[in-house]
C-alpha cells in the first residue's frame, strides 16, 4: 500500500506544474476573450422616441366644474 501511495504521489507531483499552466493558459485566454468583448465598436441602438403633440384647445380650456359644485365653491 505504501508503495502505491508513493506511486501516485509522485505521479501527482509531476502532474501539479503542468495543471498550474494549463490553468494560467485559460485564465489569460479568459482575460483576452474578455478585453475583445469590450472594445468591439458596436452600433449605437436608436432609442424610440414618442412625442405627444396636443392640441392648442386641450391646453387653453379650464375644467369643465358642474353647476352644482360650481355653486358650493366658497361654502366651506
């Protein structure tokens, strides 16, 4: 048993520097994928506007107040 521990252990050994690059290797083409992602010159969306145009009537007309409040106004 001790024999195949120390097997894998120096197997393992060996393989820790060659994960450590691999690992490197992804993290920079992680960072390099990212950096291109960011400085793509992308088309500027339009933003949908709506304007609303009323009519010169609706802002010059008071509110209409029925008769029956219209007679209470200064009854508190």
């Amino acid at each position: 048993m001790k024999r195949l521990t120390s097997a894998l252990d120096t197997i393992f050994a060996g393989a820790n520097p060659g994960l450590i690059a691999a690992a490197v290797m992804l993290a920079l083409l992680d960072v390099a994928a990212a950096a291109q992602h960011l400085s793509v010159s992308r088309p500027e969306t339009p933003v949908a506007v709506r304007t609303v145009v009323l009519p010169a009537a609706a802002e010059q007309c008071a509110p209409v107040i029925p008769p029956e409040l219209r007679d209470m106004i200064g009854h508190d």
